[in-house]
C-alpha cells in the first residue's frame, strides 16, 4: 500500500503550493504519486439533485461534467483501503489537509503553530523561517529537501506491513485492510523518531493505560 503523508495547516498557509512542489519532486526522483485533497466542506451533492437521490437510495453514482467526474457510494469513508484502492501501485500519496486523521503529517507553519490535537507532525514547513535544519524544520526554498524525507520514510519503511494485536495476552483477529491501517499509521508515527533506521525486521509496540 502507497505512504500516506498529510500536508495539514490553516486555511491560507500555501498547503496546496506545497503539496503539488513535493509531488513534482517525488515524481522526478522516479517514484510514483498520488494526491487526496480532503476538505471539512460537502463535496456530495444535495440528496435532491438527481444524482443525490440515488445515493440516497444506496446505489454508487458519477457526476460527470465537462471538467471531469465524481463518484460518490452511499456510506463510503476513506480508509487505508479505500486509499490502495484509488492509487493502486503508486508509492507515495500525498493528502492535504486532514487534520485530525491518523497518519504522518507536515505542518505548514511554525512549531507554534500547530494545534495540540494535530498529531503524527514529523516535520513542519515555516515560511517564515530564516532558514531550516533540514531535519524538521524547513523553510521557504526547502521544498526538495522535504520531499527527500518524505521518500526516506517510504524507503524506510520497506514496502507493505501488517501488524498484530494483542489485548490481555490474547490476539485479536483483525482484517487485512485494519492490519495494514495500524501498521501504517504506527510505522509514519514511529520512522520519523531518532534512533529508529528501519522497520525492516518489525516493531513491538505496547500500549498502558496512565491511571
């Protein structure tokens, strides 16, 4: 499954400016690519459009217009499998926005700036900033650096992997789709940390409740 990475911020920070620069420079190092815009806005149509009232009836429906297509299935959110599913073979999928979902994410903006609820930020990209350390702060002109560390996550994380769990010392059954999901949240969380080179040979992760 393709390495899902956020470019989060606020509205008006350049997140789509830089969510395409980084795409350019994953394709032109010779890696493939896909891109998610996700918005808190409605992309559905109204449930009385024509289009609208099909779905309402649970059937699959394309809008197509003169400026391309949107399909729309009745109940459907996006997961890690529906993500494979839409970029089937691709390497890298950028995803701008999405705030409050789980994945590793680039915050546009300073360190400061980022809300507390915002997870998984492995880098930040401040346009404000004189200039960058090249290992988690990058500024204005960094872009190809950026996109370098997003392929060293890829690389590192050696293609596809899957994760068990257990609660109470017993293991609990998991679909392949949440299998992956765990584990490709867990390893973009998890390959940004120093001291962590590869996940090459696995992870054991043991989660404790605080009292």
């Amino acid at each position: 499954m393709p390495l899902a990475v956020a470019v989060s911020g606020f509205k008006n920070t350049g997140k789509t400016t830089l969510a395409l620069a980084m795409l350019e420079e994953i394709l032109s190092a010779g890696f493939s690519a896909g891109f998610v815009k996700h918005t808190e806005k409605d992309v559905l149509c109204p449930e009385k459009s024509d289009t609208g009232r099909a779905v309402s009836l649970g059937i699959p429906c394309v809008y197509w217009g003169s400026d391309g297509a949107v399909f729309e299935e009745p109940g459907a959110g996006m997961t890690t499998e529906r993500l494979e599913g839409f970029f089937p073979g691709k390497d890298i999928v950028i995803v701008e926005g999405a705030k409050l979902i789980p994945m590793p994410r680039i915050w546009v903006g300073g360190p400061g700036s980022c809300p507390p609820d915002v997870k998984g930020v492995f880098a930040y990209y401040d346009r404000s900033a004189a200039g960058g350390d090249g290992q988690q702060i990058f500024a204005d002109g960094d872009e190809k650096a950026l996109a370098g560390k997003v392929i060293e996550l890829y690389r590192r994380g050696e293609g596809r992997v899957k994760a068990s769990l257990f609660v109470g010392g017993k293991k609990i059954p998991l679909k392949a789709f949440v299998s992956e999901m765990i584990a490709g949240c867990a390893s973009g969380l998890v390959l940004p940390l120093k001291g962590v080179n590869s996940l090459k040979d696995g992870a054991q992760i043991f989660l404790k409740r605080i009292k």
